[in-house]
C-alpha cells in the first residue's frame, strides 16, 4: 500500500556534477519499501512542472524513519528538487511499483550499475549484505568525477570493480566490457542490472547466453505512476507472447529476459 505524505528533508547536498543526495523523513514510505521501488516526487508547490518525477528510493534507515534519494539533475524537475533546503517539505506518493526478487541467502550474486542507475542499487545491496549474500559490483561512470556510490557499496562488504569509459578510474571501458573479463557466470546466481538502456540490454544477452537468472530496472517518462495512464508502457515477452506493461506497476524491475529491448 502506498501513501501521499509530506517529508521534511533533514538533508541536500551535491555528491557528484549535477548530482545531489537527498535525506527526507518519511517513515511510513521508509517503513513498507522494497529494494526497486520509487517514489512519485512533487518538486515543486508551484503550478510547473505540474506531474510529479519518479525516483528510486536510494536508502531507507527504517528505525530512524529516514528515506534517501540520490538524483541527476535532467531538466526543471529535478533543478527545483535539487533547491529545496533542509526544513522545507516535499510531496512524495509511494512507495511504488514492484521491486527485485531477492535471492536465496548466502547466494553468490552481481550487481551492474551504470551512472545513476547506482541510485536503487544501494538499497537493494543493503538487502543482499542482511541476507549475507557474496555480492560483487561493476559499477560504471563516464569518468572518476561522475562515479557514484562506489564507496556505500564497499561499506556494505560488497566486492567493487570499477570502469569508466575515460580509463580515469578502475578498468577503461562499459560494465558490460569489464563483467565479460571478470565475471564467472557459472558461479552467480542471480543479476541484478540498472543503467542506461544500451547496458541493461547488453547485460540481458550476456545473462541470457550465460543461462543466469537477471533483473532490471526500466525507467520511462511518467504520469500517474499508479497504472491509469499508460504513458509508461513497455513491451514485455512471456511464454512467446508479447504484451503492454505498466512500469510504474508492473514493474520498475522486470526478468531481463522478458522485455523486448527494441
Ligand atoms: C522508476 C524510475 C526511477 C527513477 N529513479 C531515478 C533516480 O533514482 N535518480 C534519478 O536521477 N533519476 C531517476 N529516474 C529518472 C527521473 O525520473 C527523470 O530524470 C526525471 O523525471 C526528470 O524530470 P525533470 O523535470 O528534471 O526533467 P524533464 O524536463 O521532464 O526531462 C529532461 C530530460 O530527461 C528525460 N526524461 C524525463 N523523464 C525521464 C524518465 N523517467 N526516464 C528517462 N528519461 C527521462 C526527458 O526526455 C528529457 O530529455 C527514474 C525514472 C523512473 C521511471
Ligand atoms: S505512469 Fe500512468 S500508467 Fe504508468
């Protein structure tokens, strides 16, 4: 069940170029999320921009009631979100959609990140450390600058391995490059995938020829976020069938081989 509150933010501050953190209390939202899910954000109490913006539910601290955000500044949006101080409130609705699977404990499992696509990652490798899970990392950026959440993951014991496309940081080159060096497909026993399109779907092939369970997390532009619009429809394959799904419903995360990528 999701809930529409006001939370204060108790924290903003940038972490990377156009990239800010931000601390919010919110315990009911904090209370009943999953690793994967989002919250719909008014960023602003003005007119515009009118629809609220998804974004990942980076961290929750349930005994303290505290929900973090972590997000890239795009476009009107997420400028406003980035200008609120600590004191002032922010809508959120959620939390929303439906997170990852989580494995087996002790599972050997990997986890890519590209870019922003660390924000839900952090959360969901919290998870993993509880279930005591061998986690490894890929974690990818443009460059050493724009790198994120490298230093939460290690801090959770997960094992880190870096690229960036710059070569200014850890191996030269995309996830996807760096996991097919690294990687031993025939000890994971699950993936965990969320980053740009082009990677989440070389990822989904490699996990397919690998015959290795993965999930990934889709972003689309969003309305509702409830499932009443549509304007977030996916193709999604089950069985040889094609069908419309929601991701603000039906997912955000869905099987990696079941989303029909073109
Ligand atoms: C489930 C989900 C979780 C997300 N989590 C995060 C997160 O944790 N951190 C984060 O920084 N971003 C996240 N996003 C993306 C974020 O919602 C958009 O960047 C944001 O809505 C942009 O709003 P804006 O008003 O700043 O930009 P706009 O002015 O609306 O758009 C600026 C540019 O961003 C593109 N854009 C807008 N919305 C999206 C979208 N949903 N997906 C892809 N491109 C978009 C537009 O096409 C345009 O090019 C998530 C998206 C989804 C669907
Ligand atoms: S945003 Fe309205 S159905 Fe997904």
């Amino acid at each position: 069940m999701s809930k529409v509150m006001d939370a204060k933010v108790l924290a903003v501050y940038p972490v990377a170029p156009e990239t800010y953190y931000m601390e919010l209390a919110a315990p009911d939202i904090a209370r009943l999320a999953v690793p994967g899910q989002f919250v719909h954000v008014r960023c602003s109490d003005a007119q515009e921009p009118l629809l609220r913006r998804p974004l990942s539910i980076h961290m929750v601290s349930r005994p303290q009631g505290v929900l973090a955000l972590l997000f890239r500044v795009v476009g009107k949006g997420t400028a406003l979100l980035a200008q609120r101080q600590p004191g002032d409130s922010v809508n959120l609705m959620g939390p929303l959609g439906r997170g990852f699977t989580l494995p087996l404990p002790g599972s050997k499992v990997a986890v890519a990140a590209g870019g922003i696509g660390a924000a839900p990652l952090v959360f969901l490798v919290q998870e993993l450390a509880n279930l005591k899970c061998q986690v490894t990392v890929y974690v990818g950026a443009r460059d050493k600058k724009n790198l994120l959440c490298d230093g939460q993951f290690a801090q959770l014991d997960a094992e880190v391995v870096i690229a960036t496309d710059d070569g200014s940081l850890g191996f030269k080159g995309t996830v996807p490059e760096l996991m097919r060096r690294h990687l031993d497909w025939r000890r994971t026993a699950m993936c965990y995938v969320c980053g740009p399109r082009a990677m989440m779907q070389e990822v989904s092939a490699m996990l397919s020829e690998a015959d290795v369970p993965g999930e990934v997390s889709l972003e689309e532009k969003m309305g509702c976020g409830v499932g009443a619009c549509l304007s977030c429809a996916v193709q999604i394959q089950h069985h040889g069938e094609i069908s419309t799904k929601r991701v603000c419903a039906d997912g955000p995360v869905f099987p990696s081989w079941q989303v029909v990528w073109e």
